[in-house]
C-alpha cells in the first residue's frame, strides 16, 4: 500500500482534537498517509456522521462558535459516543475491515473509573477500528483488558499523548528496549503542577498560575484533577500496568497533591537551594509494585529540581540500562496533539508493512 487512506473518527474535539486535526493539515506535506474525518462525537456540541467525510474547517468553526455539530449531521439525532463508534463502524465496514479505521479518542479523564472512556476503546475495537488516546483512563484503569482485546481483533491500542503529551515514553521502551525489566521509575509528570510551583517561587499567586495553564489550555477540564495529584496518579498508574506489567488503577496511587504547598514553602525551599516539586513514583518491593506521587522537597543537584515551568522529565530504572531518564523542555497542545499525530503515523506505516 503505498499512501494508505485513514478514515477517522473523534470522540471528544475539545482542545487536544481540535489542535490534532488542524496539525493534520499544517503537515499534510509530510504525512505518509492520507485522511477523512466521518464523525465526530462531543458531550455539549452535539454530534456528526457523514461517511462521505465531514467539512473539518466548518466542524472547527461550529464548536468554536459554541454551537452545535448536529447542524452539520444529514439526519441529526442524540448519540452518545459509542452510538457514533458504532454508526461509523457499520458505515465503514469496509475501512474497518481493511484496518483503515481508527477512532481518536480525547474525552476528559473521568477519576473515578476512567469512564467512558474506557467504554470508547472497548466500542472502537469490537468494531475493528485501531484506537488512538492521549487520555490517561483507558490505560490507567483497563490497560491489559484493551491490549488482550486488541490483540484479539488484530488491532493496536496506542496511547503514546497520555504521559509527557508527544516526548515518547511508551515507544521508548516498547520499540527500542527490548528484553528489558523496568524496576521502577521517578519524574515529574503533570505540567500544570510543575508551573504552578515555578510561578510560587516567582511570587505569582497560585490562582494566577492556575488560571494561566487552564486560559493555555493544559490544565485538566476540572482543574482539581491536577492540583490534587488525581492527574499524575493517572499518568503513574498507566505507567506502573504497561512498562512494569502490573495491574493497578489511580486508585492504588499513594497520593497528596500541591493543594497546601503556599509561596513562602515554596520561596523559602528556594532560598535553601532546594526545591520544591509534585514527583511521581514507582518500585518493586517484596514481589508487589508501590506507587506514590507527593510533593518532595528536592536537593539543588537531584535532576527533577532543574525542572521549571512546562519542563517534565521520567527516569526510569532498568535492569539492563541502568537509569535512563527523558525531558520534555516545554510541553503545549501541540506535543500532545503531535503524539495523536504520531501514534496515527505508526498505524500507516503497520498498513504499508502489510
Ligand atoms: N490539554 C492537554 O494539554 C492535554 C495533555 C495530555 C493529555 N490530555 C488529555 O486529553 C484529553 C482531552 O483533553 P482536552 O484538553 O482536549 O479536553 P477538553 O478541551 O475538555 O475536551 C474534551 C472533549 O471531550 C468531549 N467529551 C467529554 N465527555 C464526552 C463523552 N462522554 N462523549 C463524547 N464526548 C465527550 C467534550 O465535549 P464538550 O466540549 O461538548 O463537553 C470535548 O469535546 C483528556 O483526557 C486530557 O486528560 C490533555
């Protein structure tokens, strides 16, 4: 196959998706695939099929108006997102069947059991669309459940935009290190957090902080997700079931979140050359894995201290490498939608392998 021809589906066209489809067309030069968009699902602005493929910019310009997809949709009706899943995937047997299917999948993180979004990848899959997600639900709380079933159904169940948006972290382990045993890990993760602890030290008030990353959109829909750990606890616990083969959910996180952490804390561990930061972690004690994310304040010459604003960083320890760890110097909507951009990329490529 030389340019294979995607057919899409959006579950979700809030930030991250929009960036997505708008990247689509800024790179198409340097694609190696071609693409349509059939549908498109969102909770407030409605819904669309149209197997012929949906006019993007007027999508865009419809949502951004605030008003409703339905508009656009020949026969509008009330869909949830797995009525669209499974509109498309009866409309596109074909493509499904070809493995030119894929649903994107970008709903908001839902804490309490990843749903529905979990829901979504199950949907997409039984309907032999491959799945792309930058939300951290589906393999926070069912990773080895979707695997086992993509597998099953010959499909992929890729996720690389949940962790560090487009800076690879799953692929780097799964494409470039195999036979390798990951012990455990240390980072930090949410950037939300990470610059409102930046702006503390600056003097900024932690309102302000926040309200900057949620105007940038890159915090979390409900902003208590990340001041509160939830968001990181999601991120290690994705973490934790796919690069250390365990089974566990936010739940099992050990978790406190910034919430308390005032300026002075933040400004007096400075002035001790200290800082002050949300980590993420993971080990292997006594046969069982312990994840925790906390605030620690950190030495001037620990690697997580250097990290500032939108800078995240991961270091993993492995048996076989030893500690390697991977920065992210600023991350936006563009990373992440760059990582739905690049998981999509590697379903193409699979296709030309064929
Ligand atoms: N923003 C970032 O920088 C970033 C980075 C990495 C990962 N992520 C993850 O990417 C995902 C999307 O983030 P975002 O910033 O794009 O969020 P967002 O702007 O809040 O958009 C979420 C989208 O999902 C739709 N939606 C919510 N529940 C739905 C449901 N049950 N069925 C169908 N559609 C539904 C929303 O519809 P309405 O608008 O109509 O309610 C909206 O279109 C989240 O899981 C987030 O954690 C985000």
């Amino acid at each position: 196959m030389n340019q294979p021809e995607l057919t899409l589906v959006l579950i979700g066209f809030g930030n991250v998706a929009r960036r997505f489809v708008k990247l689509l067309s800024e790179t198409s030069d340097r694609l190696d695939f071609t693409w349509k968009i059939v549908g498109i699902s969102t909770r407030h602005h409605g819904s669309v099929v149209a197997p012929d493929g949906i006019d993007i910019s007027r999508a865009l310009q419809t949502v951004e108006g605030r008003q409703s997809l339905d508009r656009l949709d020949p026969e509008p009706r009330e869909r949830s997102g797995i009525d669209v899943i499974r509109q498309v995937a009866d409309a596109m047997a074909d493509e499904a069947a070809e493995g030119r299917l894929i649903c994107i999948e970008t709903t908001v993180l839902d804490i309490d059991r990843g749903e529905p979004s979990v829901s979504h990848v199950r949907a997409a899959l039984e309907g032999q669309a491959h799945v792309v997600t930058a939300n951290k639900g589906p393999a926070a709380f069912a990773y080895h459940e979707l695997e086992a079933l993509a597998e099953s159904v010959d499909r992929v169940f890729f996720f690389e935009g949940a962790v560090m948006d487009g800076v690879p972290v799953f692929n780097l382990v799964r494409e470039t290190m195999p036979a390798i045993t990951v012990e455990g890990f240390r980072g930090v993760i949410n950037t939300t957090c990470n610059f409102i602890l930046s702006e503390l030290e600056r003097g900024t008030e932690f309102e302000r902080a926040l309200a900057d990353m949620q105007s940038r959109g890159i915090a979390e829909a409900d902003p208590s997700l990340d001041v509160d750990g939830w968001d990181a606890a999601a991120k290690t616990a994705a973490l934790v079931n796919v690069l250390m083969g365990s089974v566990i959910t936010p739940h099992h996180v050990t978790r406190t979140g910034i919430r308390d952490v005032t300026g002075m804390d933040a400004r007096e561990a400075l002035g001790r050359n200290k800082r002050i930061r949300l980590v993420a972690s993971a080990s292997r004690q006594g046969g069982k894995v312990k994840a925790r994310v906390e605030p620690e304040l950190l030495d001037h010459h620990d690697p997580l201290a250097n990290l500032v604003d939108l800078n995240n960083a991961l270091y993993l320890t492995t048996d076989l490498l030893g500690e390697v760890g991977i920065v992210q110097r600023g991350g936006s909507l563009t990373q992440t939608a760059y990582a739905l951009l690049s998981d999509v990329s590697r379903i193409s490529q699979r296709l030309k392998e064929l």
